[in-house]
C-alpha cells in the first residue's frame, strides 16, 4: 500500500479541489499516514477469492418508468444560487485550463 | 425525573387533558431551559405553533392521524425539510434552503409529528463527538464538560434532555447509538434500506441510515413506524412495507436465543464498567427466560479499517457537489480554480477535509484495489460473520461504546483514536444489520449502552428485547438535572 | 478532402459517439427531455445535484440501450454496473458523472459499413467495423462561455441538458481512412433511428462525436500514439478535421518529432486542427460503483423482449428484398439506407401491387430519379412532399402507357417539392403519350424522309440505326411518343407498308 508525504497529500487535495496552507498540508499528511498505518492491517487477509460486497442487502435493480413530470419551478431552481444572470447560474469565467 | 413518553402524550392527547399546542409551548419552554447544551442549532417556533394548531384543529374534527400526531420531535441538520434550513453544521450550506422535500419528514409530517427544529452534529455526520459544528459543540445534559458523542449529538442530548420525546438521527458508523449509549437514551439503527435516503444528506451512501432516538424502546417503534417503509425515490429502499413494531412489544423474551459475540467482551481498551453494566444486562435478560450462547465475529477487528475506507471513499465524492456554483457558499475568487479551491476550503472543517482527503487518496488511481476494492471484500467477510452468528441465534448483544462520554477537546486532537469509538458500531453499517442502544446502567454518573444487534428486517425482535429490558429495569427513569446546564454557558 | 491513401503511413481511427436515448424523461429524474428551453428550466432537484437527492434509473433508457446493443451485434450482460466518474466542472453538478466503466452493459459488436468510391478509379466497398462496448451514462449541462451572453470574465450554466440519458458507442480503431470514419457515422445513424433508439439529431446535440487518431508506417503492427479530436459537430467536419490531422500527424512524423497525445478542437475555416489541452499525467476520475444504484441486472427473457420488439433493421430487410423482390445487393442497401427511405420504398412497392415485378419498378425509380433529386436538393425523404402513393400512380402511368418514363421523369421532383397528383400534373401539362397511329405515322414518315442514308443502313440489317431513327421520333414528339407504338409505326413504314 502507498505512503503518503506531503507532496501526496498536494496532489490528493487537487483532486479534491481543497487548499491546503503547508502546515495544514504537513498535519494532514502526518494523520493521513497514522490512520493509513492502521488501515494496513487489511493487508494481512486474503481476499482474492472473495466478491465484493457493495450493497449489504441484495435487492433487484429498481426502475422507474419513463414518465416525466413538470420540473422544479425555475425561480425554485436558482433561488440557491450564489450568483445568477436570468434563469443562468453564473460562475467565474471557463478558462482553458480549467477545463476537463 | 423524566419527561413524558410519546405514548404517553399520545393517550393524553386522545384523552383530551392536553394539546398539541401546550406541548409545543412546554417543548419550546424546554429548549430554552437546554439551551446552554446547544442541541439545536434551528428552532422553528412559529411554524410549529401553527402546526400544532393545525394538529389540535383535526383532533377536534375527530381527524387526528395516529399516535404521533401533534407529538413534538425534533430533526437532525440533515434531513431535508423543504422550505427549511438544512446546514449540516457546515459553513459551506449556509443559507442554504430545501426547495424539495425530503421523505422522512414527510412521512413525519404526513404523520402529523411537529417538527420543532433541527439539531447539532458533527459537520456532514462526520465525527463521534458534534464538537466538529460549525455552530460549536453539543453538550453532554448528564456532565455539560463532556461530548454526547456523535455525530447526532443533538438529537441525543435533545432526548435526553426532555425537550422532546423523540428526535431522528442518521447512523453511518454508530453516529445514532454511541450518542444514545453517551447520552443515556434508546437509539435505533434501523436495517440499511428500511428507512429512505431520499432527503437525506448524503455522507457514505452505502451506509447511512436515519433513525429514531427515545427515551424508551417503545416510543422508538411508534417513531420508526411512521417513517420507516418503501420508497421509490431511493434505489436503495427495501421493498417491504412499514413494519408493525408496536405490536411485537410483549414484554416476553424467554426463549429466544441472544448471541455473546467474544470479540465485543475481550476487547482491550473497553472501560470495565461498561462490560460489567452489558453483562448485568444480559443476566437480567436471562432472568426474563431468555438464553445466552457465545458466538464470533472473526473479522470485527478490520471493521474500522474498512468502514474508514469506504466511508471516506463515498463521502469524497458525495461531497464533490459542494462547489459553490448552485448552492450554498461560494467565496470570492477570479477563475473557476481558485473558486473552486476557497470555496471548499474556506467551507469545510478540518474534520470533513481529512475525511475527503483520506477518500480521494485511497480511489485514485493505484490505490483502489490495494484500498478500497480490499475493503468491499473485507466488508463481505464481515456481512457472513453475521449470517453464521445469527444463525444461532435471535439477535446479539454487546457494548455500543468501550468507553463513557468523553470531555469536550479530549480526543479532537487524535483523529485516529476518535475513530476507535465507532469499534463496536460500524459492523452493523457495514453488514447493513439493524441494531440499537439501550441504557444499561451508570458509572460515575455517565450513563452506559447496551447494544442489540439483529438480522436484517428484525427491528422487531431488538425493539422487543429492548422494552422488555427497560420494563425490568429503570435506568431510562432517570433524568439529567438542569440546574447543571447553566454553567458552560454558550 | 484528402481521399487516396496516405503514400507512408496508415491512417488508424477509432470513434467515440454519444447519442441522446429517446426518452420522455432523464436517466435518472423525472425531468423531461427537452430541447430549447430557457436556462434551467428543464431541472429536477436530482439534476441540479441538490444535497439528499438519489437517482432511480429509467426503465425504457435501458430497453434503449439493449435495442442498440442487440441492433450492433453487441452481447448484452446480465449484469452492468454504474460507477461514478468524478471531476469537477461547473455543468456537472454533483461532481461527478453516473456512467459505466468495468462493468459496461454490452462489448464486442460489429457495425457494417459502405464506404463510397473516391473518386472515379475506384470501387465503393463494403467493411465491417468493430465495437468494443456500449454503455449508459448521463448526459452534463452546459457552460456558455459566449462573452456576449456571459459578459467578458463571467460562463453561464444551464442543467437543462444534465441528466439526458447517453449512449456512449466505442468503436475498434477499425476505421483507415476519413471515409470511412463518415460512412460510420451515417449508418450508426440511420441504425439508430431505425431501431428508434434516438433522433440522432446532431444540430440538437443528439448524436454527438469524438475521434482518436494515429498514424503508422504501411505494414506496422504497433499503433502509433493517438491523438483526440473532441467537439465534432456534423459529419462533414469528421471527415475534414480527420483528414487535416492526417496532414499535420504526418508532417510531424515526417520531420522526426513524435506525437503528443493531446485534445484537439478543429477549425473548419482554416481548415487545421487545434491543441486545446495536452495530457501530461493521465486523467484520475477515481471510478467507483456508485453506492446510490443498485448493479443493473438483465436476464435472458428481458433480452428476448426487447429483441422481439425490435423494428426489422436494414440488414434484415436486405435479406428480404433480395430474395424476396430479388433486388440487387446494391439497391438493397442504398434503399435500406434510411428507415424512412426503406418505409417509402415499401409503400411503393404496396401501392403497385407488391411482388418482384412491382419492386423492380418501385427500386428503378427511387433510385434513378428520386435520390438524385434528394441529393441535389441535401433532403431527406421523410422531409418533401412526395408521397408513396403519388410515385406509385406516377410509375403506373408509364407502365400503362398513358405517359412516357422520358416526359415522367421530370415530375419526380415536381413531385418532391409541391407534392400533388400526378395524373392531373401530366393532363396540365400535356404529357399524354403520343400513341395515335396517324400521330406517328406522319413522324415516322418525317424522319425517314429526312435521314436516308440510316434508312439505307437499317434496310441493310444494322440494327443500331433503328435506335437513332426512333430517338429521331421522340425529338419530334417532344418525347410523348409511346415507345412501343412508335417502334412499331417505324418497322412498317421502313418496310414500306
């Protein structure tokens, strides 16, 4: 299993679009890697003929059917919103690198 | 002395010798006096005048619709409320607004309960402990220097503190019965399914669950009766119907069969008075006819490993949607990043940042089948423990917590070590069992649980065990004294 | 556009194409699906990603999926999962996307495509490509980043497109050319509205494409490094902007460098292709099952179904038409190109009275006269005005004789564009076939009189001159002469009777 450094923890907290000022970024790495330690244990179980579960209760898949129903009333829709221009949310300008 | 059942509101209220109305004043009366605790971090005083106007309207109509109607209950900060605040105790959900509703409060509402207000928690359900609010820490009403335990603390010590008969929680790891064990009242993990997520912030999707937290088994079955059941809006629901819970309360436990697992009474590190109150409890069972057998759980040790990864794995994206672009707080930024980046940092405690940290670490890439890939095997292992115990047996029995309530600050500064409190909790979660706390006792004045644990769909058989203990004992009688509460102030 | 073959290097093209399922409601909210609505009208708290919310999956979505699946020779499997595909960006509102990825619900179809001659010297062909795997997936909203509409440092967002059910169809980098690459597109098209999967509208952003694209020497096993062309917004620029990455790919191989694998955008009016971003560590979307779901399971009798269900595809009615009206393999599959165009051809061939003879006729004149008309015009079939029954009438006219195919031939697009009854346009236009025998006799006369040298030929047994000679009475009639009348009213004469 991986070790996690401070540099790890920068790249994680990128991913996770979270500033991290770099006593933070240490702390947090220290902590990461005590609970890591102790997340080893796992290793010592052999698991390679076991499924996994991701539910803990089997059920069927659930459908609904293809009916559609009127949407959220706009105003409703956007009265969260932190900024707005119309019935458009609004955010800081798409710049190139910020794409995905 | 403690405060009066649901139940027993209820029958007063079918009687005629009280109203909906003057339990809600008296409720209010109540928050006021707990305030210091800081329970709550939302009270909806007006809006629950009128709707226990409305409650009393219908009952003189001969219209009332069940024993909860007019009852007051109060909500954890994530549960859905359309047109109300929902916060998590979180900066990030400032302000924020429910323009939907959430089917567990409607279900209550449907029902006819008073919603008086939403409760403190740990941010995001995320702690053991409701100190890590973003409206400060939740306070023990039996030693006001100490923690609830978490992260519905709120609801517990809401509870315990008599403000209301009942109050909901949500349970990912043990965050409705450590609280209830802390706190010296009953609370219920129902089995995962049982209850609908819809409307219910999300924390780890595969194991949270809401439920109800009472003074007595039989007020939680009247609760979970009304919110519990099929719902179409959660993939996850189960397919049965409302159970019937008051029903199965006899009073009788002789001959059903309670499962000792090794694993939850050897465990180092547990506070001898707790075992010593778990195993009276047991013994006083066994007076009442029922019969004890050892069984174990080989896999309960790699329980918090594998709940912390899957826990944290699901809530790092759970909490993706937190953005600041349709909800919520956005802080003030020139590009999209840098947006994003404030906003999050700016709107998440330290605990929440860990959690999510800790979660996109072990799905990136390289990590996830050494992490949480293992985790979801691990998990399947833990799920046959439970099968091969309970197939021996009726339910099983344990500690809910090793330790007592805890001081506020004691553990904030170990992250790892606050996690060990879950050690007895999260295989319920984990396993999707349903399971409860019970008060079994004190030490030091601090109360102590007694954990049940059932097979999946059972809450019958753990509510039914549960009230007829609470019939044999009294411990749930006892009462917090306000005059405490004053002191730490807020 | 280029179309020979790169002299060097071989062209490898596989292809990305996400099509919108034909559904009233979203993937996974009871929102509708629709089109041109002001900003976030179309949203459901699920959509909008709002704190609480959980997604339940559309029923018919998945029966979509399965039709495509099974109209693709894709295997369907019993068991699919949906994972999240997490990153972040402001038309994505949970942080996340709901797709498949281990666990896709159907791999390893093939897709059969005609790819058309190049030019002159060559020969149109036909090839089959591979598919590696369908899967379902949610559609994100959209960011404008227009400064006109947003202003200079704001986007807008609008979610009325998030939660619009996808399928995401990958192809093998089968494909070897431009050409191909747009044959591809157009059949899985057609395919898809045949088996009414989705409306594969492209303006409305139904059936959208990316494509990857690299080169290696003639001969080389080993692909060469890719590179991803996102945001092609209609068929044509497929074809150019594949083709312009040939040339630019080439041009950096041919200089020694290497290719970088990068996203690029195209632009058609220089005609080049654009770096948008360059990969430099591979994107980490932290897949996982999304615990919110339940694993999408499929038996065999759900299979069966949708499979009976299933409209008859093009191939299917291949089959048919060749033995059954044996028909061409060529005009089999030109006229089962389009499910609108097949559904025309087999009204025709109803109207006539069915049966080989009545499709033999019906194919000649859709083929000959009604797809050029349909090219010249860029129209498909189901937009004009040209009824089946009216052809149909059209085509009995001619074969009754009443009119000549030369003087019907032009009402075809007569037809197309103002629709209306051909017998009526044939009477108003004084198109009635020339069968009266005076009529002739006094044309045939005419032209003998006026090539005597042909005559002589023809007399002397040279068959050919007889062709000339009877186009000669057509000229004079302005084409109405009844073919069969004149030729004989022609014989006679020249044997002097």
């Amino acid at each position: 299993m991986g070790r996690i450094d401070r540099a790890e923890v920068e790249r994680i907290a990128e991913l996770a679009c979270l500033e991290l000022a770099p006593d933070e970024a240490e702390r947090m790495a220290a902590e990461l890697a005590a609970i890591l330690g102790y997340v080893e244990q796992l290793a010592a179980l052999d698991t390679d003929d076991i499924e996994p579960t991701d539910h803990a209760l089997p059920l069927a898949t659930p459908f609904r059917d293809d009916r559609a129903e009127p949407p959220l009333a706009p105003e409703r829709a956007l009265a969260n919103a932190p900024e707005r221009d119309g019935f458009a949310f609004v955010v800081p300008r798409v710049l190139d690198e910020d794409e995905s | 002395m403690a405060a009066e059942t649901a139940l027993a509101l209820a029958e007063a209220l079918t009687a005629g010798t009280t109203t909906a109305a003057e339990l809600v004043e008296t409720a209010l009366a109540r928050a006021e006096a707990a305030r210091p605790l800081g329970a709550f971090v939302h009270l909806r005083a007006d809006a629950a005048r009128a709707e226990a106007a409305a409650s009393d309207a219908r009952r003189a109509q001969g219209a009332a619709r069940g024993s909860l109607d007019g009852i007051p209950v109060a909500i954890k900060d994530v549960m859905i409320h359309e047109g109300e605040p929902c916060t998590c105790a979180s900066r990030i959900l400032e302000n924020f607004i429910a323009p939907y509703p959430g089917t567990a409060v409607a279900r209550l509402q449907a029902a006819g309960a008073v919603v008086l207000g939403r409760t403190n928690m740990d941010e995001f359900a995320m702690g053991s402990s409701t100190e890590h609010s973003v409206y400060g820490p939740t306070r023990n009403p039996w030693d006001p220097s100490r923690t609830p335990g978490g992260s519905s603390g709120g609801s517990a010590a809401a509870v315990a503190a008599g403000v209301v008969p009942i109050a909901f929680g949500s349970d990912t790891g043990g965050s409705i019965r450590q609280p209830a064990s802390l706190c010296g009242v009953v609370g219920m993990k129902p089995t995962y399914g049982r209850v609908s997520r819809y409307g219910l912030v999300a924390f780890a999707s595969s194991l949270d669950q809401i439920g109800p937290f009472a003074r007595t088994a039989a007020d939680c079955a009247l609760a979970l009766e009304a919110v519990a059941g099929h719902d179409p809006a959660d993939s996850t629901s189960l397919p049965e119907p409302a159970p019937r819970l008051r029903a199965a309360l006899t009073g009788d436990v002789s001959g059903l069969v309670i499962g000792l697992p090794r694993e939850f009474f050897d465990a180092d590190g547990v506070e001898p008075a707790v075992l010593d109150r778990v195993r009276e409890a047991v013994a006083e069972l066994e007076r009442g006819g029922a019969k004890t057998r050892a069984v174990s759980l080989p896999h309960a040790r790699y329980a918090i490993a594998t709940y912390y990864l899957i826990a944290t794995a699901e809530a790092s994206s759970n909490l993706a949607r937190y953005d600041g672009v349709r909800f919520g707080r956005r802080a003030a930024a020139d590009t999209l990043a840098a947006m994003y980046r404030r906003t999050r940092s700016e709107g998440f405690g330290p605990e929440v940042k860990r959690r999510i940290l800790l979660g996109t670490y072990v799905l990136s890439a390289g990590y996830y089948d050494a992490y949480y890939r293992k985790a979801m095997k691990v998990r399947t292992l833990l799920r046959r423990d439970f099968e091969q115990a309970l197939s021996g047996c009726d339910l099983l029995a344990g500690p809910t917590t090793p330790e007592l309530a805890f001081r506020i600050g004691e553990k904030t500064g170990d992250p790892l070590r606050m996690y060990l409190s879950d050690i007895y909790t999260v295989s319920a979660n984990l396993a999707g069992i349903p399971a409860l706390s019970v008060p079994c006792g004190f030490s030091d004045g601090l109360p102590i649980g007694l954990q049940l644990l059932g097979r999946p769909l059972d809450e019958a058989t753990l509510l039914r065990v549960a009230d007829a203990y609470q019939r044999r004992s009294d411990w749930h009688l006892r009462a917090p004294d306000p005059a405490t509460w004053a002191g730490p102030g807020r | 556009m280029t179309a020979a073959p790169h002299p060097t290097y071989e062209v490898v093209i596989g292809l990305e194409v996400h099509v919108h399922l034909r559904t009233e409601s979203k993937l996974f909210s009871p929102a509708p699906v629709r089109y041109g609505e002001p900003p976030n009208h179309a949203v459901h708290p699920i959509d909008l990603g709002l704190p609480g919310v959980l997604p339940v999956l559309n029923r018919k979505a998945v029966e979509l999926g399965i039709r495509a699946a099974l109209a693709t020779h894709c295997e369907v499997h019993a068991r699919s999962v949906f994972a999240r595909k997490n990153y972040f960006y402001p038309d994505l509102p949970k942080g996340y996307q709901i797709s498949q990825y281990e666990d896709p619900l159907a791999t390893g179809g093939w897709l059969e495509i005609d790819v058309p001659a190049a030019s002159a010297a060559d020969d149109a062909y036909v090839t089959r490509i591979g598919l590696t795997r369908i899967h379902i997936e949610e559609d994100a909203g959209k960011s404008i980043h227009d400064a006109a509409v947003a202003g200079a440092d704001r986007s807008h967002v609008d979610l009325n497109r998030a939660g619009v059910p996808l399928l995401e169809i990958v192809s093998e980098p089968d494909l070897r050319s431009p050409a191909e690459a747009g044959a591809y597109l157009r059949t899985l098209q057609h395919l898809l509205r045949y088996a009414g999967v989705s409306d594969a509208d492209m303006e409305r952003g139904q059936f959208r494409c990316d494509a990857n694209l690299s080169l290696r020497r003639h001969g080389a096993t080993e692909l060469g490094t890719r590179t991803e062309l996102k945001n092609l917004n209609s068929f044509r620029f497929v074809e150019e902007a594949l083709a312009a990455e040939t040339v630019r790919q080439a041009g950096l191989l041919d200089a020694g460098r290497d290719i970088q694998q990068c996203t690029l955008s195209y632009d058609p009016e220089r005609h080049a292709t654009r770096v948008m971003r360059v990969k430099e560590n591979a994107d980490d979307y932290r897949y996982f099952p999304d615990p919110d779901l339940i694993a999408l399971h499929v038996d065999a009798a759900e299979i069966d179904a949708v499979r009976r269900a299933l409209p008859e595809l093009p191939e299917q009615k291949r089959a048919r038409w060749q033995t059954g009206y044996e028909l061409s393999d060529y005009d089999a599959r030109q006229l089962a190109e389009s499910r609108a165009l097949a559904d025309f051809f087999e009204a025709v061939v109803a109207e006539l009275g069915g049966g080989a003879r009545a499709a033999k006729s019906a194919a000649n004149w859709i083929q000959r006269d009604v797809r050029a008309a349909l090219g010249e015009r860029g129209v498909e079939i189901e937009t004009t005005r040209l009824e089946a029954s009216a052809l149909a009438r059209l085509i009995a006219l001619v074969e009754g004789g009443r009119v000549t195919a030369q003087s019907a031939r032009p009402l075809v697009a007569e037809l197309l564009d103002h629709g209306g009854d051909p017998e009526a346009l044939v009477r108003a236009r004084g198109l009635e076939a020339v069968s009266d025998t005076g009529a002739l006799e006094a044309a045939a006369d005419a032209v003998i009189a006026a090539h005597p040298e042909v005559v002589e030929q023809v007399r002397g047994g040279e068959a050919k001159g007889l062709n000339f000679l009877m186009g000669q009475i057509m000229k004079r009639t302005q084409g109405k002469a009844s073919p069969g009348a004149a030729r004989e009213v022609l014989q006679r004469r020249l044997r002097g009777a």
